[in-house]
C-alpha cells in the first residue's frame, strides 16, 4: 500500500490532470474514478511508477469517451481490466465472482481432478476478497502428482481465467537448469543477453510461470526462487527488477509418483485421504521448510482412472471434429463407444496419464 501522503499527492495530481483534460477534451472525472485509479494502480500496477501508469489510463479512457462525458468508476476498471488482461471480477468490487461457474469451467478443461478445482477456487475467492499476503505473487502453487494427469493443463486454465489468454503463460524446463551455474541463465548473464525467467515478466507482468519438475534444478536455482516467492521481484544481471507480484507462479513436480505406484498407497474414493497425504508426504520430504513456508498451496494431482481416460478420449475426439479440416468440409468424424474403449487400450497407461491416449487418437483417426 502507498503511504498516505503519496496518496494523496497522487489524487493530486490525477484531480490536476482531470481538469487539465476537462479543458482540453471536455471528458471529467468523478471523484470516485480517481479513487479506483488510486486503488488499481497502486494494488496492481506495482510494475511501474505511479502515477505515471494512472495518468496513461486516463488519456487512453479520455481518449475513447465522447465530449461532456463524466467517467466513473466502473469505467477505469473496465479499461484496466482489459489492458492488463485481469478479470473484471478480480479488479472490480461490483462485479460478483461466480465460485460455481468458475468450478464447472474448470472441471471441463482439466477432468477427473476435483481437488485441484477446489483449491484453485478457493484460492481466487481468497484473491477476490484480498486477502492474500502483501508483497508477493498473486499465487503461490506446488502441483504434484503423475505425469499426463493434467498439472499443465491447469497452468493453462489458470492462465485463461486470470489473464484471459493462455499464451500469459511462461514455461520453464527446470531440468535444464541442473547444474550449479544454471541459475543465473534466469537472471542473465553480464553481457550475455536477458535472464529467461526476468526477461519474459519484465515485458508481460500479469502472467502465470510455470516452472515445470521443479525438483530436478540445482539447489542454487531453489535460493533465487526464494527470494521470487517470498518478496515478489528478482533484479537481473543488469540491475532492472522483474515484478512477480501480478503474476502466478506453479511449480510442477513428479515427487511422490514412484513410490505412490509401487508402495500400494489406496486409491478409492474412500482412501481419498491417503492418497493425499502420501504426496504431501513425499513433497515435505523432498522441499526445506523455508521454501515451503512460502507456498500458498500444495495442490496434488491424482492418477486419472480409466473411466476419466475415457472422458478424456470423448472430449479430444470433439476436438477434432472441430478443426477446420473437417468443420469446413464434407467429411464428418463419427465415433461410437466401441471405438473410444479401443482406443483407451491403445493409449491408456497409468504411468503416463493421458499424454499416451492423444498419440493414439492422431494416430488411428
């Protein structure tokens, strides 16, 4: 939060502009607009000085209205909103946030995990009602479980619904940074070009990172990501600050998954506490207690069952109906059950989720 003397310099100066532009555009401000400016830019905008990014604002609103016109609130949230890709809801406080419809467009685009659905609702009612903890990322997550089972998935369904796009996505193979020196490729290196990780949120703040098997980086690439997790920015090579705390971070991790399968851990319904607690076990065992302390949740994923492979095979089958190659052609792709269960023996192993099952649809239809 701004001190209040900044503030209300800032109202100041933002009240000076509104006349300014009043005089000159004929376009006026209420004085509950420059509140909401106030309120945006210094809740989201922690990317740049204010109130430079709230007198940008203003020209582009000042620019689209009308002469005579009064801009209110609901205007300057509805502008945020679209030039930094947030969600009207999670910007704006009259807009109500829809837990149940969020929870069904979710459970349509990552099936079978409605733990994970849960947690990641939940967790936006918590930023809906800012109540999550000043100076770091909008979000903190550790998903964990099985390969293929729809971790990455929900990355991708995240980055749509808080950003509503999922190219707001920034993905990094953490394998690749398994060597002691690996670290500083995230930050750069003196003069040898941006940092792979401060470079992309310097030019797009409001995205999700994901780090993908985050367990298999060398420890010195955990101590960056400390400091990114607890304080919300990284400074790069070059002394420029990259800003996280727009941004959601989700780290991916196999831990667990070996031992799950092999150790006879239930999966059931009824052993659904088991499940979880053997990879939340296994995640406390591999990660220090300062990096976990850092977390917001540890969000496990659990195997898919055939029945969700199934499910699964229905709705990749309807996407390919829906490519242009046949949506816009004579030719039709029809399917029945018998075809979907045979193509679930092709494609279905437990040991890989469902990655196995969409090889064997482009591969037979």
């Amino acid at each position: 939060a701004l001190p209040i003397l900044a503030e209300a310099k800032i109202r100041a100066i933002l009240r000076s502009a509104a006349q300014h532009g009043k005089t000159l555009q004929q376009v006026d401000y209420s004085d509950q607009a420059i509140e909401e400016l106030v309120r945006l830019h210094s809740r989201f905008a922690t990317y740049s000085a204010l109130p430079a990014t709230a007198l940008q604002l203003m020209r582009t609103i000042s620019d689209r209205e009308s002469p005579g016109t009064l801009v209110e609130a609901d205007q300057v949230a509805r502008t945020f909103a679209q030039q930094t890709g947030l969600p009207r809801f999670l910007v704006d406080d009259s807009v109500p946030l829809d837990l149940a419809a969020i929870g069904e467009q979710l459970s349509g685009q990552v099936v079978g995990q409605p733990e994970p659905v849960e947690l990641v609702v939940n967790l936006l009612a918590t930023l809906k009602a800012r109540l999550v903890r000043p100076g770091r990322p909008l979000a903190s997550l550790m998903f964990i479980g099985p390969t293929g089972v729809g971790k990455t998935e929900m990355a991708k369904a995240i980055a749509r619904l808080l950003y509503s796009d999922t190219s707001r996505m920034i993905r990094i193979d953490m394998s690749e940074y398994a060597s002691p020196w690996s670290a500083v490729k995230l930050i750069g290196k003196a003069g040898e070009g941006d940092g792979t990780l401060t470079s992309p949120i310097r030019e797009q703040p409001f995205s999700v990172v994901l780090l993908d098997e985050f367990e298999k980086a060398d420890p010195n690439v955990f101590d960056l990501l400390l400091q990114l997790l607890g304080e919300g920015r990284l400074t790069d090579s070059q002394g420029r600050l990259a800003d996280f705390r727009n941004a959601v971070v989700i780290m991916t991790s196999n831990v667990g998954a070996e031992t799950f399968r092999g150790g006879g851990v239930g999966f059931g319904e009824g052993e659904l506490a088991t499940w979880r607690e053997h990879f939340e076990r296994e995640v406390r065992r591999f990660v220090r207690p300062e990096f976990l302390g850092r977390l917001d949740r540890i969000v496990p994923f659990r195997p898919l069952s055939i029945e969700v492979v199934k499910q699964i095979a229905y709705r990749e089958l309807e996407k390919l109906r829906q490519r242009p190659g046949l949506k816009y052609s004579d030719c039709d792709l029809a399917f029945d059950d018998s075809a979907v269960d045979r193509l679930c023996e092709l494609g279905y192993q437990p040991k890989y989720g469902a990655r196995p099952l969409r090889r064997a649809i482009e591969r037979k239809t």
